[in-house]
C-alpha cells in the first residue's frame, strides 16, 4: 500500500475528464508503460516534460530515463506532463495536485522530479508543475517532504535563469547519472535521512550531490556582480564544493541501447515513430550549434546495434516508421551499410525509414533514395542556415551555392517534388543583402528543378528562424539582432519573393516573428536575476511560451520591467548587447569541455572579415583542439566496423 500521500488521485480525476481537451492524454497506461508497487522500491523518479502530453510523450530523453530507471528493482520511475489551462483550471478547483500518467500519483510524493528542458520557453510550465503539485516555488522553501528538483537537458547548460525554482541541475547525458544520483538518495535515506555537520536533512541530500562534482547544486554557489550589472564571480560557499561543474558523456552507445521498449502514444502526438539514435555528438564546427558544441566528442552506434535496436524496437512497438536519428545522421562513417541493409530487410514491408536530411550532398539524395523504396518521395529538407556565401563562411558551413544547386537538381532528377530549406536571420554582421540572397537562392533552385525535370510543380520551401545566441558556443560573446530588424528583414524578402512573377509562386515562406527568439535569448544567456521576470510572467498567467498561441511578449517586456526595476540591467542588456572577452558569462562555472579560449578565437575569426580559417571535421582531420576529449577524458568513437545488416526471415 502506497503511503497516503501517494495515493492515486485518479478517482478524483476521472469526473473531470469529459470537461476537458483531449482528456485522453491524463490517462496513462501506454503499452510498454511500466508500473511498480510504491512500498517495494526505495527511490522514486518523477520524469517531466515540460511541455503537453502531445510533445512531450516522444521525447527520447525521457524514454530512455524511464526505462534505465525503470530496469533497477529498487527505483521507479513514472511520467508527468504540463496539463493544459483548462484543465489547470479544474485541478486547481478540485484541489488535485500535479500527477503522474503512469499511476496518477501525486508529483509531491515523490523523492525527486527530474526535469527535462528542450527549450529555454518550457520555464513558466515547470512553475506551473511546482505550483499545482503543493512544492514551494523557490528551492529555499522547500523542506523534507518536498522532492528535489533536478534540471537537465540541454537548457540545463545554463540554468542560472531558473536556479531560483530548481535545487540541482545536471549536464550532459543522462543515462548513469540517474542512476549514480539514485544510489547517493538511497544510501541518504538507509542512514535514516541525516543532517550533518549543521545542515538540514535536505541540505545534507543536496551537499552530498555537489561535493560528488557531478551534480551543480546553486544555492552553494555566491554569484557577485559590478556595479554595472555585469558578474563579478561565482564561487562555491560550501566547503568540498567543486568550482567547476562537468558534464556527463556516456561512452559505449553499444551498451546502452535505449528505447529497449519504445512508449507508444495514446493520444495524438507529434512524432508517431520509433526513434534510433544512430550516434550523439557533431564535430562539424557550426557555430550558432549549441547541441553539436555541448554534446562533443562524435560517438557512433555499430550497425549491428542499429539493425538490432530497429527491429526489437518495431516488434516491441507495433510502430511502422523508424527515425535514424542524430545531429547530422548521414555523416554516420556506415550510413551507406545501414540505409541499404535496412532498406533490403525491410523491403515490400509496411515499415518505412526516415533520415532527417540536412546536409546539402548528392549522397544525402542516394541515401534518402534507398531509405524512400518503401514510400512516397514527399519532401526533402536542407539546412544551409545562411543566405549568402559570406554568412556561411560566418558560421563555419561551407557550402556553395554550387553545391546546393547541383544537390537540389539530384533530388528533382530522381523524383523528389519538394524540397525545404532552412536558414537563419539575424546572424552576427549579416545585412538585408545577405537574407534577400535566400530569395535569389529559392528562385534558382526552381529554375534548375524545372530544368531537370521538365516539369513545372516543383515547390520550394523556405522556412526561417531568428536566430538565438547560445551559451556553450563561439557566439555566446555576440549580440542578438533586435526583432524589429529581424521582422523588416524578413519583410523585405518576403515582398521580394512574391514580387517575382516567374517563380514566386513556387516557393513557399515560413518565419515566425523576431520576438519569441528575444525571450528565447534572454532565457538562454540570464543570470539568475532572470528568474524574476520568470516568475512575474508565470504569476501574470504566462503559460506554454513556446506555442504562439499562449505566448505575449508584451508580458514578458512588462515583467522584464517590473523585475529589473532597481538594477542597472534590462532586457536590452541580456539580449541584443555584445559581450567582451573579460565578461564573466553566468554559465561560465558550468564545463562543457569547451576551451573558452578556443569558443574565442573561433567567434574572432567568424566575425574577421578577412579570415580564412575553415573549421573542419575532427572526424576526419585532425583534432583542432577544442578541448573536450582531454577534459572529459573522451575520445571520437567512429567506424569503420566493416558489419553488414543480414536480412531478417522473419519479415
Ligand atoms: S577535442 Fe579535438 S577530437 Fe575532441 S571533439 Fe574537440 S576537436 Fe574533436
């Protein structure tokens, strides 16, 4: 019998269903769902998404925790999701606390939640979670019932802005982490739950965390600041403290071939497939990418494990799509073996095979060829980022208009209708002239898809985003473009493109406006005074920032205001303000294994007009000396196995 706190609210629940949205995304008990008996295990994990059931459900990250949480007898793991405002409404009427799907138990029962940030907007959501649960907003308020409150994901590499709500956070992947910090709670708890030398239980709980130097806990770090505003230091409070925090890096993808048991959906939700992850990191030196920066070194899975994680995970599943997933998957060092072997052993089957397809090649089009057999050939999608040669040698991705060209007549030639581009605006020394080249670029491309094909369907689509300096990365110093420039921007080459009467019909224009992506960076690169503003927004009826529907700048820019009010920074100052190399960032205690000197001399070189230098591949030339592999004691793991994938019988 669960202690009475933990008791499932679901009886309270259900009578509320038929008053809400979608009611069934509350309801749990997904195939592959896992469910254990309260009293046998000694530690619990409440695993949330900060966002609906509809996006958070997929997310791989919390799959994989569940299971490799799941699979010890003494620690259970169960999943909680944001609740829409409706039905926020009706808890908060009925006094019911923030639960879980897989038991509908009460979030607070548990001894910690462990939150998973994807993006920076998903913060109002966690005060929501942390509100409707009964656990005090602000870590210093919370006591023995309450559980410890974890972020990770990569928002997590600066979790400053939120360090007011959370107790601890984690970098890096999460895999053994879970697992070391589950054992540190249980021997906490074997020892009956003691506080030592003046601490409270908690606090002891929490030091024991930080001194492990894998675990950043802010309320044992000082954080001083000039009187200009900017930060003077950050330095540990607590003897035994570390003054660094490093990230995690799993080693042996081989080993750990999660989703074993992939959660199918009951509901609607974003991504209906299984997902591989066919390897984690990119050295390819972008330079606005925070997740191929902070996820260093490159570490493949062998085609074997591939081959075995798809077919367990179809049967396990019923799903009939598989995702090969990664930061760049075609760059996998035996793509070729595993799109062909997949593709043969599938073949005349109902499963299809994606790839996201972002690298601007005329292999990239042979693989999704092999990869389409099954399918229709919809849509392709490139990612040049920048709009002329000049920006893209600015952001480290070389690749020519001719390459482009020539990749786009390969799709057309072999039957691909669509092709989707995607770009950035708003990055750093860019000019109208370079986004109205994406116009000049889009037309050329139906030019030459017209040519190749001698058809005149072809559709093109542009899809721009602002773009978002991010700590961990060579523009972390850079000043963010304001919205107004970037919506004028973006205007401009929208007129042109629906000005031209020979192909502005052909391309299609997707950008959302510049003025999510300003909050977007003030939440990315704040201190801790941020969490104020969070605070005000989330108290002024701020929810689900990242859907445009629920988001209001305007609340943002009054909070901003109101919270800053006696201090000589505004939101000016977090976003579109230049910083220099003295500058002590906020996340700069946090180790992502990334020399600074080196993220430095790489964001000089971008903006050097007359530089020249390429930041090549560390897969396939020779390191240049980033950092990470010698401070995390890492090294590149990549192919050649020589494996074939051997067609199954079964199929
Ligand atoms: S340290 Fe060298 S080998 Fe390792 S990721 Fe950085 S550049 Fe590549």
């Amino acid at each position: 019998m669960p202690a009475p706190h933990a008791e499932s609210v679901f009886s309270r629940l259900e009578p509320l269903l038929p008053s809400v949205q979608k009611p069934i995304q509350y309801v749990g008990g997904e195939l592959n769902a896992t469910s254990k008996a309260w009293d046998e295990v000694s530690v619990r994990w409440a695993l949330m998404y900060p966002d609906a059931y509809e996006v958070g459900q997929p997310n791989q990250g919390v799959q994989i925790l569940y299971e490799v949480l799941n699979e010890r007898d003494w620690i259970m793991a169960e999943r909680t999701y944001s609740v829409w405002p409706d039905m926020e409404k009706m808890m908060r009427e009925n006094g019911i606390p923030q639960f879980t799907v897989d038991n509908h138990r009460p979030v607070r029962a548990f001894d910690v939640l462990g939150v998973s940030f994807a993006t920076e907007l998903g913060y109002t959501n966690l005060l929501t979670a942390l509100d409707l649960a009964g656990i005090p907003l602000h870590a210093v308020d919370r006591g023995e019932e309450d559980p410890v409150v974890i972020a990770g994901g990569h928002s997590a590499f600066n979790p400053e802005p939120v360090s007011d709500f959370v107790d601890a956070a984690v970098l890096g992947d999460g895999e053994e982490i879970v697992l070391a910090i589950s054992e540190v709670i249980r021997e906490w708890k074997d020892e009956g739950m003691p506080g030592l030398g003046g601490r409270t239980s908690r606090d002891e709980l929490l030091y024991r965390l930080a001194v492990s130097g894998a675990v950043y806990v802010p309320k044992f770090y000082d954080v001083d600041y000039l009187p200009d505003g900017r930060i003077k230091r950050v330095a540990p409070n607590a003897s035994g403290v570390p003054w660094r925090v490093h990230k995690h890096t799993l080693m042996d993808l081989d080993a750990w071939p999660y989703p074993k048991k992939p959660l199918v959906p009951l509901a609607e939700t974003v991504h209906e497939r299984f997902s591989v992850e066919i390897f984690r990191g990119c050295t390819r030196g972008c330079r606005f990418c925070q997740a191929g920066m902070i996820t260093r070194p490159v570490r493949e899975r062998s085609v074997n494990t591939i081959g075995d994680m798809v077919e367990n995970g179809i049967r396990k599943s019923g799903f009939e799509e598989v995702g090969l997933l990664s930061l760049s998957s075609a760059d996998h060092t035996e793509i070729g073996e595993v799109a062909k072997g997949l593709a043969d052993r599938y073949d005349g089957s109902n499963v299809s095979l994606s790839l996201p397809s972002t690298r601007v090649d005329a292999f990239n089009i042979t693989l999704a060829n092999e990869l389409s057999r099954n399918g229709r050939r919809s849509g392709l999608t490139f990612a040049p980022e920048g709009g002329s040669e000049r920006m893209r040698r600015v952001i480290n991705k070389m690749v020519t208009e001719e390459d482009l060209i020539r990749t786009v007549a390969t799709a057309y030639s072999h039957g691909w209708r669509q092709v989707k581009l995607y770009f950035m605006c708003g990055l750093p020394t860019e000019t109208d002239e370079d986004v109205l080249e994406i116009g000049e670029l889009a037309k050329k491309v139906i030019a030459k898809g017209r040519e190749v094909s001698g058809r005149r369907d072809i559709r093109c689509t542009v899809s721009i985003g602002g773009f978002v300096p991010k700590p961990h990365t060579p523009f972390q110093w850079a000043a963010q473009l304001d919205h107004e420039t970037t919506d004028e921007r973006l205007k401009k080459l929208r007129d042109m493109v629906r000005a031209d009467k020979q192909y502005g019909r052909a391309i299609g224009f997707r950008y959302h406006d510049g003025r999510p992506g300003i909050i977007e960076g003030l939440l990315s690169r704040g201190d801790r005074r941020v969490g104020g503003i969070i605070e005000e927004v989330w108290r002024d009826g701020g929810r689900f920032d990242g859907w445009s529907e629920h988001f209001s700048f305007d609340r943002w820019v009054d909070a901003s205001k109101r919270a800053l009010a006696d201090s000589p920074v505004d939101l000016d100052w977090y976003t579109v303000r230049e910083r220099e190399y003295s500058e002590v960032l906020p996340w700069d205690h946090l180790d992502s294994g990334l020399d600074r000197d080196w993220l430095w001399e790489d964001w000089q070189d971008a903006i050097d007009p007359d530089s020249t230098v390429e930041v090549e591949d560390c897969r396939w030339t020779p390191c240049y000396d980033c950092g990470v592999c010698p401070q995390m004691d890492t090294e590149i793991q990549i192919g050649p196995t020589g494996q074939k994938l051997l067609p199954l019988s079964v199929v």
